[in-house]
C-alpha cells in the first residue's frame, strides 16, 4: 500500500487480455484500473510481488515485451503513467522462469 492505495495485478484480462494493473483506495473506496499491458509493448501477464518503495511501484510480466522473456517496469507514484524499466533475457542455459515473489 501507498499511503490508503492498495496495489495490484491481474495476470489476464484488460484490453488486451494481458493483464491489467490497478488500485483501490481504501479511504474512499475507488477501484481504478491504471495500465493495459500488451505483449509486444511493455509485456504481458504480470506475476509475483510488487515491490513499493514509498513512493513507486515495481513489478515484473511473465513474457513479452523486447524479448518476449518478460519486462520489469515502474509506476512513479502520483503519475499513473506505467514505464518499463527494461526486458528481461534468460541468459543462463537451463534458468527457468520463476513464478515467486520479486
């Protein structure tokens, strides 16, 4: 949570069925979806944790993006504008994605 905003993702679902990213404020109870993911743009199927740092919001997609292995991006918070941070490689023979919590 930021402040009373509660962070989350769904792995499917959207504009395009990629997932989606939200919120929910607990004090005025408002439900917003924030970000579309496309597979192609900036990835697709967010999975695991999300990482807040008191002011921003991280997290990875399972597949898509540059790659097509995944992306790690951000919300700096207030903006609501989501930016990738960078794709993701699996650049060791036999690493496996991992669903687990960042």
């Amino acid at each position: 949570m930021l402040g009373d905003t509660l962070f989350g993702t769904s792995s499917f679902g959207g504009a395009n069925d990629d997932g989606t990213i939200w919120s929910f404020n607990t004090g005025t109870g408002v439900f917003a979806k924030w970000h579309d993911f496309s597979y192609e743009d900036d990835g697709s199927h967010p999975q695991g944790g999300m990482i807040l740092d008191g002011i921003n919001v991280y997290s990875t997609c399972y597949v898509g993006g540059a790659n097509g292995q995944g992306t790690l991006w951000v919300i700096p918070e207030p903006s609501g504008l989501m930016f990738v941070l960078t794709g993701l490689m699996m650049l060791l023979i036999g690493l496996k994605r991992d669903h687990s919590t960042l």
